[in-house]
C-alpha cells in the first residue's frame, strides 16, 4: 500500500511536468535517509529553503491522503481506514 501510494504521487507529479522535483525530494517523505539537505537541493532546484519545506509538508499531506484511499480500497467500511493506518504505523515503531 505505501508503495501504491508512493507511486501515485510520483504519477501525478509527472503529469505535472515536476518528476524531477519528486525524485529530488521524495527521501523527504520516507524514513530513508535524506541523501541532500533542504539547503542543497534548493539550490539544485534553484529555490529556497523555506519554499521546499513547504512543498515537502504538501506532499507528505497528499501521499497521506493516497495512502488513507490505499487502505480504503482494503477494507470493507471507510470507518476501518483509520484503525488500519493506525495498526500499519505502529508496525514501524516496534
């Protein structure tokens, strides 16, 4: 599902002509490592530091809101979507 969710996004910011942007930044959205700091890859990007934390912030929300129709596309009721996300991230902190 977090890959589903993950390669959607990735769609959308192609469609958008920002592929470039998504692969930069999409470090930013996973526990992996970030390779480049915010300060770096502004520069790369020929932006600010500032203006890529808020990208980063709106593409973490979206990839949010894919993975929540992921998991709806799971379950049997839309209350179950929270309850699901919830047992998914904790199997991450254990």
């Amino acid at each position: 599902m977090l890959e589903k969710a993950l390669q959607r996004l990735r769609t959308e910011f192609e469609a958008s002509g920002r592929g470039e942007k998504f692969r930069l930044l999409k470090d930013f959205l996973t526990c992996e490592g970030h390779s480049s700091s915010y300060a770096e890859l502004a520069t790369q990007l020929d932006s600010s530091g500032a203006a890529l934390k808020m990208t980063v912030s709106r593409m973490r929300a979206r990839y949010g809101e894919l993975l929540r129709e992921e998991i709806g596309n799971t379950v049997s009721s839309p209350d179950q979507v929270q309850e699901e996300l919830n047992g998914l991230l904790s199997s991450f902190s254990q």
